[in-house]
C-alpha cells in the first residue's frame, strides 16, 4: 500500500460561508431500503458462518421499495394497498450439496427490523415482501469465499472509500436532531411522532436554520389542534438536540409544507410516507457515515447490503472514516483529515494500491513532519479491515449507530 499524504487547502467546513447537510432518517423510505439491505446481508452472514464456518458470496445492496395508498385520518386512518419491497442482488443457494433458505432469511430479517424500528406499522399487514436474489458469478465467489490455504481475503471489485473527521458543528446537529427524534424514549412517551424525520440543515454564516420532516401519526391525535401540539413538540425536540452542540443562532421548522387551513398536513397512518406519498431505493440517501454532505469527499458506493468480507465497497467506507478519525484523534495538532482508499480487483482487500490522506494541522503546520506517524496509523487501521466483519456480525459496529460515533 502507498500511502500519500498532502495539506488540506482552507481553515475548514466550520469557517466557511455556507454549508448545507441532509439526512434521511430512520423511517425514510431510502433509509428503509438501507436498513433492510444490511439486515439481510447480516443474516446470511450469520447462516454462512454458522453453517459453513465462514461468510459465503452476496451482495443483497439492491432494494426497492414502491409506496403503497393509504387514507390518513384523525383518530385513526387505513391503509388500502400495501407497501412493496424487492430485495435483489446475488448470494450462495447451495453450498457442498447443502442448501440456503436465502428467501426466508429474506423475509425474518426485514420482518423483525420492520417491526423493531416502525412502531405504527404492521410489518405483514402493511408490508409485501419479494425476494429476487440470484446466484452469484462464479469468479465473484471465489473471489469473496476463498480456499482455506489462502492467506488473504480478495477485493471482489474495483471501487473507492472515503471518511473524513472531525464532523462539522452543523453535521453534528443534523445528526443529533433525527436521533433524538428518533429515540427510544422520545418514541415511547410521544407515539404521535413517526419515524419518517428528514432533516435538511443550512448555515449562512453563525446563522443554522434547519428544515425538519416528521410523519405524525394520526391514531394517536384526535384533531388538528393535537396535530399541532405535536408539530411543536417536534420542533422543541429538535432545537434542544441541536442547541446542545451550538452556541450559533438557530431557527428550526418543522413540516414546513403544512397548510393547516386547507388541511394540508404530514399526517400518516404508519408513521413513513412509504405508506402512500413516497417511493425508495438503496444507496440513494445517506452515506457511510450517515449523512449528505456535498460540499465534503463523497462516493456514490452503497454500502448496505454489500458482503463484509471482500466487498470493497462497504469495507473501504468504513476503513476509511475509522481512519480519518484515528488520526485526528492521535496525531499532535491535527484538527482535520480526509481519507481516500483505492481498491484493485483480486487484490488482497487488506493491501489496497493507494491510502490518500490529506491533513490539516492547527496553525497551519505542514503534515509532512507527520508522514512517519501517519502511514504507521494507516498501514495499523488497514490490517483491521478483515476485522470488520465480526464487528458487523456481532453488533460492535453497526450503519445504524455508526454515525454518532463522530458526532460532537
């Protein structure tokens, strides 16, 4: 592995004029999508492993959810055609004679995270599941389920990772918004709020003004002037968890489309717009570390569902955020650190050709003076990268917590 190493240009995304930051909560239908992808990718993990002593070939990262029709209503409400969702991709059926229930590891997974995390929907009455997934290519499962005499796992494709660290103060918000809108205990003592939150933040200078979605629930609010007592709970909810980490001037708004007096309003039945007023896919919203944020390194890679034992795509993500925050964390004076991982087919997934690493230093100190220390911590959390995937498997590391871990 070459490992390069250059200054990161500017003060930083906290001294720029403007930023803007997204994320598609957890009830989104894109987020869905992505939840169910890597339910399915860790519940084949763990039939392979368990039955075969190691994780076999898959990559499940294709799911498509089409909304359903629904009829919101104060006090109650139905929904008439249900949600459909598509898993596709490809994964080992048989193994040395031994078949897989790939269709109804399929329909457990989905079924049980549906109803952990969407607590007003039903996840056999309102939800029509439909696996699609097919053999892999044989050169590919090779490539992912190596002979025992190998010593190195291989990268089944060619494809790019990036992370960076520290999150900005207006990510940190974001994130810090739709999780406590989110959490558990927030859920349990307002069921009103459904999990559908997105959360779009905007900073003009020290000005934050962050744009909220929240799927109100109507079973659970018997008129409009309850609809409303619930939005501003929301947005008392989300001004809290955002203040916790600002001291910039914020202005939040919650279901910013309603119309109450024509009755336009965000209110749901399940809690998702899937149920009627959205469609979504995989890899389509938030990214390895949870969120949209254009104005910082990003790739197009999906990382849910993908197979964590060769499949670059999902490994390197991960690797790559590990690494930017291991090395703000150790290095002396570093205050940023951008990180790119390039992968080569067939190459050992834990060599990849080249670890781009750009570093911003307080004071404006050269990085250069740290590239010993640098590759050392490089060359240390790419070792790792086999790791992974007992991390996935046995819930140290997880896409549904990963983003917190950098929030401030």
């Amino acid at each position: 592995m070459r490992v390069s190493l250059r200054a990161l240009p500017g003060d930083g995304p906290d001294a720029e004029p403007v930023e803007v930051v997204e994320r598609k909560g957890l009830g989104h239908p894109d987020s869905i999508c992505d939840a169910l992808a890597e339910a399915f990718s860790l519940g084949l993990s763990r039939f392979y492993r368990e039955r075969f002593g190691r994780i076999l070939h898959h990559n499940v990262d294709k799911v498509l959810l089409v909304g359903g029709r629904s009829e919101p209503a104060f006090g109650g409400g139905a929904v008439r055609e249900p949600i459909e969702i598509t898993l596709a991709g490809r994964a080992v059926r048989e193994w040395r004679g031994v078949p897989v229930p790939v269709d109804e590891i399929a329909r457990e997974a989905c079924e049980r995270w549906l109803a952990a995390h969407l607590h007003a929907l039903d996840a056999r009455a309102h939800v029509r599941l439909q696996c699609r997934v097919r053999p892999g290519a044989a050169e590919l499962v090779e490539l992912v389920s190596p002979e025992a005499a190998r010593a190195h796992t291989l990268a089944n494709d060619t494809s790019i990772g990036v992370g960076f660290a520290p999150l900005s103060e207006l990510e940190s918000a974001v994130l810090r918004v739709e999780a406590a809108l989110n959490a558990p205990s927030v859920r349990r003592g307002d069921p009103a709020l459904g999990e559908d939150v997105k959360v779009m933040g905007v900073r003009e200078g020290d000005a934050i003004r962050l744009t909220v979605a929240c799927a109100l629930i109507g079973r659970h609010l018997p008129d409009l002037d309850a609809y409303r007592a619930a939005r501003v709970r929301a947005a008392g909810i989300a001004a809290e968890a955002a203040r916790a980490g600002t001291r910039r001037s914020l202005d939040v708004a919650v279901n910013a489309g309603d119309d109450d007096e024509r009755g336009r309003i965000y209110l749901t039945v399940t809690g998702t717009s899937a149920e009627s007023g959205d469609d979504g896919e995989a890899g389509r919203g938030n990214r390895a570390n949870g969120l949209i944020t254009p104005y910082r390194p990003m790739t197009l890679e999906s990382v849910a569902g993908k197979n964590p034992v060769g499949h670059v795509g999902k490994l390197y993500n991960l690797a790559a955020g590990l690494l930017a925050e291991r090395l703000v964390a150790e290095l002396p004076d570093a205050v940023e650190a951008h990180v790119l991982l390039v992968s080569r087919i067939g190459a050992p997934v834990d060599d990849p050709p080249l670890a781009d690493v750009r570093l911003r230093r307080a004071g404006g100190a050269p990085p250069e003076a740290l590239s010993a220390q640098v590759e050392a911590i490089a060359r240390s959390e790419v070792a790792r990268i086999p790791a992974l995937a007992d991390e996935l498997l046995d819930g140290r590391l997880g896409l549904d917590r990963w983003p917190l871990r950098g929030a401030r």
